[in-house]
C-alpha cells in the first residue's frame, strides 16, 4: 500500500547542507497502527510530512498503492493529502472562525462534495468522535480534547486511507490522552495510522508496530512487513493504451480538488467577522476614496443634469434654422476679410478709399441663395434617426396668423401687433424686421407664437397652474412669468388694457407734451383670463371683389366687423408659468398656439375664391386688374410705342366700345322700368314686353328715376354678392321692387361690365407694379410641403452635432441647387460649452486616478497583512488539499468582500453627503443644481472598488499561495 524506498531528504541553509532523512526505507500495512519514536530533530515530524505530501523527499521514491510519486504534480499532492491522507495535528489546527461542522465540512468541499451530502457526513464523523451534539460551537468554547476530536472527525470525514498524528495527546492531560488513543487504536481496524510522538509508553500500549528513528536513519523496526519473504518478480506492466490514458485522466481529473468561489467567500466573510471593528476601519479607509469620487460624480451630475437642461432650453428657444432665402454669415465675413486682404496692395503715401459698400453687397449677393425647402423637408420627413435627436421640428409658412378680438367699441387686431407702431414707436417696416428677429429666437413684436411640439419638453420647462394644455387647432395658452405677472405690454396688445391710451404716445412724448400711463397694479382671476376669446380670420378675408379687382377693406370698420365675426374663434384653455428649474422657455410669446392652428389657415387661404382667381390668372394682378410685367410684354410695350397706332382700327375700337355702352344703358333702363329704351341686343319683343309689364310700365316715370338714381350710387359687388347691408333704404326699397327678371338682368349687367372694366384695365398699356409671387405672399398663400423656413431643435449639443452632419450627408447627395444653407445662432456657444464640460472631464479625471491609486496601495497592504494573520489557516488549508489556486480564491474572496463593503459603505456615506450638499448649494447660489448620485454611477463605483480591491490583492492572494504548507503550519 504505502512504500518508502530510500527516501533521503536536505535542507540547505546558508552555505550548508542538513540531512533530516539519511536514506529511510519502511513498507506499511494497509491497516496497522504505527507509532515512530525517536528524539527530537530525529527526522520524525520531516518524515511524517513527507509520508502527508506536505513536504517532497529529496531523492528516493514513495510508492502509494504501487505507484512512483517522482512525476507528481502540484495538483497530483493536492489531490493524494486530500483523498489518501487524514491529518491530526498536536495544536488541533482547527480554523477558529469557523464553527466545528465548518472545519469538519471543509475537505468535503474541497472534493465537490454536495452540500447535502457534505453535511451528513460531517455529522456522521462528529457523532462517531462523540461530539454529536457540538456542531455550532467555536473551537474557542471547547475544550482540548474535544478540539482533538475536531481534527480526528476531519480527518475521517473524507474516508482517507491513512491518518497521520503528529503528537496527537501532546496538548491533552493523561485521561484525555487515554481517550485519543483508544479512538485512534478503534480506528486502526480499518486504517493505516502513522502515529509520531515522545510517550513511549502510549506507542506500547496502543500500537500495533513501533518504528524507532535516530538521526535520520530507522534503527529498529518491531513489525516489519515481510520481512523474510522475497516478493515474486513481477511481470512488466504492459504499455497502456490511448483508453487506458483517457481513463486514467478521467479518474485524475475526477479527483482533482477544488475550492469554489463560494466557499472561498464564506471563508473569508467569517474570517472578517471575528474582526468587525478593523473590518469596518478598513472598508471605512477604502471607501474614502470611494465617497471623493461618489460626491464628486454627484455634483458632476448634477452639473451635466443642469447643462441638459439649459442645453435643452436654450436649443428649444435657438434652433437650427433654414430659411428659403438665406446667407452664410461666415462665409460672408470670410469673403469680405479675404477681399480686405487682397485689396491692401498700395503704396502708403496717400490715403485710399476703400470699397467697402461695394464689396458687402457683391458679397451678399453671392452668397444669399434660395434654399429648395421643399425637397431638404421630404429628406427630413423620411430620416428614421431625426426623431431621436431633436426636441422638435417645426415648419414655418408665409400664413400671417390675423387674430382680433371684438369689444362693444370695435375689433381691435391682436396679432400682428400694431401697438408700437400706434404708440409712435416704429414703423411698420421697422416691426416687421423686429417680428423676424422673434422668429429667430429675439425679443420679437408679436405675443402670439407657435409652440413647440414637444409635450414632454413642455412639461419640463413649464407647470399648468390652471386650465390644460391645448389639445385642438383652436385651443391656446396664455404663459405668465414665475412671479405670476404678465407684461403691460401684452395687456395692451391683448386688449385686457386699452391701447388706444397709447396711440401716438411716444410722439407726443418727444415733443415735450405731458404723458401719463396706467401704472395701476391690475389683478385677473384664472377664470377671466381662461374666458378670454379671439377671432382668427384668413388674409383673403380682408379682400372684397369691386368692379373686377378686389380691394383691401381693411380701412372699413363695418366690413370688418363682419369679417372678424365669421372668423375662427380661439379659446385660452390654459395657464402655464415657468419652472423654476428652467433656464430658458420654448414659448417666446404670451400666447402659444398649437402647429395645427396654421395648416387650419393655410387651407382657409389656399380654397379662398381670391387665391382661386389668382391662381387661376398667374398674369394678371388681382389686386388692379392690370397684367404681371414680364420681359415679353415689356418688349411689346416698346415696339407699339415707336409706330402710329392704324386710325381705322382705332376708330373701330371706339365704335364696338360705343356699342358696348349702349347694349349697357339699354339694359340699365330696362331694370329702372324705363319703357322708352330700345329692345336690347339679343332680347325678343315678347321678352320685352313681359319684362315691362312685370315693372308696371303703365306707371313708371317715378320709379325710373329712383332707379337710375338709386343705382348711380350702389354699390353693385354687393348686389353680386347678395350682400344688402352697405344700401341705403331708397336703395333697398328699389331692390324690392325689381323682379327676378330684372335682378337677373342686372347681375348680368354688373358682370358684363366688371369683366369689360377687368379687359380694359388689362389692355391699358399700363402694367402692375406688383409680380405673382409677392401678391401669393400678400394672401399669405403657403403650400404644406413647401415650408418658407425649418427650425429643428436639437435634444443637445450632441445631438446637433449629428443633425448637422445629417445635412452634410444632403448636401453630399444633391446638387449645387439644391444645397442647403443654415443658421447655426448657438455655434460658439456650443463649442465654449464643450470646452468647460472637457476641461471639467480631465479635472474629474485627475481626481478619480489619484483616489484609486491611494485606494489600490492601501487595499494592497492591508490584504498582505491579511496574509501574515491567517498564515496558519493557509497551512491547515493546504494540509487537507487545499490547491495554490484555492488559496489564492480564498484571499481574492477576501478583497471582494471588504471592496464590496468599502464601495457600498462609500455609497451610503456620499448619499448622505448630498443632502447637506445640495443646502449649501441652495444657500450659495441661485442655479438649481442638484447633486445626486445616479444608480447606474453606484453600481459601477462598486464593481470599481470590487476590481480594484481584487487588484491589489493579487499580490498578497500570489504569496500567500506560495507559502511553505510545512512552515506554514508551524506559524503561531
């Protein structure tokens, strides 16, 4: 079974050599007790190790069941000390954070053994030492001889071939002696013993063989095994097959011994609980480190939450905006720099003009382009990844919003605002440039803007304090500031104050007079501003058709009223006041209106009969009659004005416009009742003489007068509009007389006549001064798909970034013509933001590195005292099979633990820290900062501390691995 052939074993130590072993050759029974005796420093405990595994024999060989040892492996000894071999040691070497089942559990873990199992047997070899009843006790609360059961219960509990005791009764009184001994003479039955010790007594007693060692050689053997009987020659072993090897490292493989991380932890986590004080001083040292880089990512964040959210703000007030006339301002000033460059090229002993007007507006003009809107919004409606990357993108049209309110006084127009125009302040052109800048994120004229379509966005930047948000194209809300108040300004211009206190104001101001304005504190309840209702009504509205042009009727307050009173009615819904955390509004006027609002206009404009009419006559001005100049009619128009027009055609003409007047009149008689015209063109006798009888010819002389009179002054596109209330009552009572006949007649008459009026305007020889398109603009006519300007709105900075390069990636895809142009307002604000946010970055950076390297070093000594602590442990572990690598995972366990407690403990306290943080911030400072640790920022600064601890304990976990067993064992 178990063979020592000349086994020889050295010790160097400085320059010399010591031989513990001088060539020892002992062959054992399978079962037998076998006490070796011998004086100190005899080689006994040397050769005991070596028989365990602990320690390797200088030269020799150990044969175990027949096999050499000479080409074991680490793990081969791993595996023999904890399969073959049971130890029991004179101090016990018990494991005195773990309870007794624990040290007896702990072989069986390193076999695999399942956990069920494992604590059956563990059981099972205590109830059999007699400590049944001892399983959750501390090797501290027992006594010596019921730690030595301990160990003998260890040693049997993985069923190993061999046990060996190296001065088991060494520690224990005589009784307690008596009674290991009877245990390890019951045990000898079954097992081979190796018993070393100094009692030559007990080895008489109780053993079955008694081996006597003396200076490192056997001197006297009382039972050698066989000794006069030659062993038989054995036949030589035959080569083993490729089955034979497979199933030989099978069987290896399987007996290979491992410590799971589990049991590596649970080790370890008792271990650190029997020195909670220091384990908590080490993880509080640990997570200092820790708690600096946690406040700082809290502040951090918050920081970046704030920048977010001005980011956010401040894009949704300033977007990217793409205009269909527009002009690079940088390359502008690029082009306009060069120029000034260049243009130096002179002597310098005179004094030059500069052209710089000259060069401004050739520059302009070549760099101002029209941009194909139409086609850059189909690219952008059909981009999947937009959506993520922008708060919104809204397109804007040449749809005037026209909204009036109506008061017993009048209408009065709310949007767009005449106020400072009324007041003196500005013209009107002046207001129209002030109303683009609003446009373009300025303090504009108008209150009335469009908001973002951005429901989320909207709730981030603004609280409802009453009513909804709109939810319908003739919904609005009414924005107050975060005090509550809204400017006098939009009181005036909404009419909630009267503006007409204001007209002219500023001019009268200038000319020295003396002024007084409201400056009385006025109080609105919810309810009165959520009762408030406006009138939105479509440019062509204002056109009325007179003689076969339409005229603006804006200056007729009667036409207006009705026109404001069939208008569109706008409803305020709700009331929104800024958050207080918001650094900025997407809303820039008082009243915001939904986007649905102006495609509702924009198809009230484009089905109106005007922009019908204009469509339909793209050469001729509505608004005169006269036909769109061009180049073709203008070189008509110079060719008949060198040659003598023909005096027959012109005669002619004449005659047929003689005729036409005549035709006329007869008809304007015939509809007064005056029978004594003649039968107009085209009209029988019969039809005649029944219309004239319908009038009552026989008494007509009165009413053909108040006829001819009445309609002198009418206004006949009334009367072709079937519109009564401009008549007067003389009038109204002559329409009543007429029959049908003659209002038919007479709107034939009315036609005739606007259309001859509409050709003679035509054919004047005189052309509009106007074009096609500025008329369109002046009906404020849009197309849905052909935008007259883009604002998207980037989520952030970022996001710009790549929006920007979505356009890069359009112009790289068209051609010349169809490039796009932008405004990029927030450019440099931009890139001095990225430069505060890296500068903070490396700053953060820098911080964090050093905290890690002190935390690494720190974590790395305190582990390696670890080491020099549990030292003996190691010995124990190594002694029952415990691999380097086992010891290694039980140190690396240790770490996890303690940079898992340091991490959270960190958390925790930087949690903590924040509240009076964010005090001090409040105190200090008026921007909302809120310094909060994000769970995702906790969760990796854990798994940072659990790998950096791990870390630095990879040098320790190495040289605690690579510790002697032997001396290991001996370390107090």
């Amino acid at each position: 079974m178990l063979s020592l052939k000349d086994i020889k074993k050295d010790y160097v130590v400085g320059d010399s050599t010591v031989s513990a072993l001088k060539g020892v050759s002992i062959d054992f029974r399978e079962n037998e007790f076998v006490s070796i005796l011998g004086p100190s420093g005899c080689g006994k405990t040397t050769l005991l190790n070596i028989i365990g595994g602990l320690d390797r024999y200088t030269s020799g060989d150990l044969n175990i069941n027949g096999k050499s040892t000479k080409d074991f492996k680490d793990c081969d000894w791993d595996s023999y000390r904890n399969h073959s071999i049971g130890f029991v040691f004179q101090s016990y070497n018990l494991i005195p954070h773990q309870t007794v089942l624990s040290n007896v559990e702990l072989a069986l873990t390193l076999s695999g053994v399942s956990k069920s199992e494992r604590r059956e047997r563990a059981v099972k070899a205590l109830e059999q030492v007699g400590l049944g009843d001892q399983l959750h006790k501390k090797p501290n609360q027992m006594s010596g001889g019921q730690m030595q059961r301990v160990a003998i219960a260890r040693a049997l509990v993985n069923e190993p071939d061999i046990l060996l005791a190296d001065e088991p009764t060494g520690a224990l009184d005589t009784e307690t002696s008596v009674q290991i001994m009877e245990l390890l003479k019951s045990i000898s039955k079954d097992k081979l013993i190796i018993m070393v010790t100094h009692n030559p007594e007990l080895a008489m007693k109780y053993s079955s063989r008694i081996i006597k060692l003396l200076d490192g050689k056997v001197i006297d053997d009382s039972a050698p095994l066989d000794k006069n009987v030659v062993e038989p020659i054995k036949k030589p072993e035959k080569e083993p097959t490729k089955a034979d090897k497979k199933a030989a490292k099978k069987e290896r493989k399987k007996l290979k011994t491992s410590m799971s991380f589990l049991t590596a932890l649970s080790l370890s986590r008792n271990n650190l609980m029997t020195k909670k004080a220091r384990t908590l001083l080490t993880s509080f040292a640990g997570s200092i480190g820790i708690i600096g880089i946690a406040l700082i990512l809290s502040i951090s964040n918050g920081v970046q939450l704030y920048i977010d959210q001005v980011q956010s703000d401040t894009l949704s007030s300033y977007p990217l905006q793409i205009t269909k006339t527009t002009a690079s301002i940088g390359e502008i000033m690029n082009t306009m720099a060069k120029n000034h460059e260049d243009s130096a090229n002179h002597d310098k002993d005179k004094v030059y003009s500069q052209n710089a007007m000259g060069e401004m507006i050739n520059t302009l003009m070549e760099e101002t382009k029209v941009n194909n809107l139409e086609k850059f919004k189909k690219y952008l409606d059909d981009n999947s990844d937009l959506k993520d990357l922008t708060s919104d993108v809204q397109y804007t049209y040449a749809t005037t919003l026209n909204v009036f309110t109506e008061s017993d006084s009048g209408v009065m127009q709310v949007n767009p605002s005449t106020l400072l125009e009324d007041m003196g302040y500005m013209s009107s052109t002046q207001m129209e440039a002030m109303s683009m800048s609003g446009s373009m994120g300025g303090m504009g004229t108008d209150v009335w803007s469009e908001m973002i379509d951005n429901e989320e966005l909207i709730d981030k930047q603004y609280d409802v304090i009453a009513g909804r948000l709109p939810e319908k194209y003739n919904e609005v809300v009414l924005v107050v500031d975060k005090n509550n108040e809204i400017n006098d300004y939009v009181l005036y211009s909404l009419g909630l104050l009267d503006p007409s206190s204001l007209n002219g104001i500023v001019r009268r101001a200038m000319a020295g007079e003396d002024i007084s304005v409201d400056s009385e504190q006025h109080v609105y309840t919810y309810d009165e501003l959520l009762d408030l209702k406006f009138k939105a009504v479509p440019t062509p509205d204002f056109y009325k058709k007179k003689d076969g042009v339409w005229e603006d009727m804006t200056g007729d307050e009667s036409y207006m009223k009705k026109a404001v009173a069939n208008g569109t009615e706008i409803s305020v819904v709700g009331i929104l006041r800024p958050d207080e955390d918001a650094s900025s509004a997407s809303i820039s006027g008082a009243i915001g209106y939904r986007h649905d609002l102006m495609t509702y206009l924009i198809d009230e404009v484009d089905n109106s009969e005007i922009v019908k009419e204009q469509i339909a006559n793209p050469d001729i001005d509505v608004f005169t009659g006269l036909k769109f100049k061009t180049d073709e009619n203008v070189a008509d128009t110079d060719s008949s004005s060198e040659t003598v027009s023909d005096s027959t055609a012109d005669t002619e003409s004449k005659a047929d416009k003689t005729a036409d007047s005549s035709d006329t009149d007869k008809k304007a008689g015939l509809v007064a009742g005056d029978s004594s015209m003649e039968i107009p063109e085209g009209m029988t006798e019969e039809q005649y003489k029944a219309l004239m009888e319908q009038s009552g010819a026989s008494d007509t002389g009165e009413l053909a007068d108040m006829g001819m009179n009445a309609m002198g002054s009418m206004d006949m596109s009334a009367i072709q509009g079937g519109d009564m209330s401009s008549l007067t009552e003389t009038q109204k009572k002559y329409i009543a007389s007429l029959s049908d006949e003659q209002m038919e007649l007479m709107k034939q008459m009315l036609k005739e006549q606007s259309d001859t009026n509409a050709d003679q305007l035509a054919n004047s020889g005189k052309y509009s001064t106007s074009n096609y398109d500025n008329n369109m603009k002046t009906l404020g006519y849009s197309v849905v798909e052909d935008p007259d300007s883009i604002n998207i709105y980037p989520v952030d900075f970022a996001s710009k970034e790549k929006i920007i390069d979505i356009i890069d990636d359009y112009n790289d895809s068209v051609g010349e013509e169809d490039k796009i142009e932008y405004t990029d307002y927030v450019g440099l604000m931009m890139s001095s933001i990225t430069s505060i946010i890296n500068a903070i970055s490396y700053v953060l950076i820098a911080f964090v590195a050093i905290s890690l390297v002190v935390s690494s070093i720190m974590i790395g000594i305190i582990t390696y005292i670890s080491v020099l602590e549990r030292t003996k442990e190691i010995g124990i572990l190594r002694s029952i099979g415990a691999s380097k690598r086992d010891i290694s995972r039980v140190f690396n366990a240790e770490t996890v633990i303690v940079g898992f407690v340091a991490g959270a403990l960190g958390i925790i306290i930087s949690y903590l820290l924040t509240i009076p943080i964010n005090m001090i911030i409040a105190h200090l400072t008026d921007v909302p900062i809120r310094a909060s640790i994000p769970v995702s920022a906790a969760v990796i600064l854990i798994a940072i501390s659990v790998c950096l601890t791990l870390i630095a304990g990879l040098f320790p976990s190495r040289v605690a691995a690579k510790k002697d067993p032997v001396i290991a064992l001996r370390t107090e």
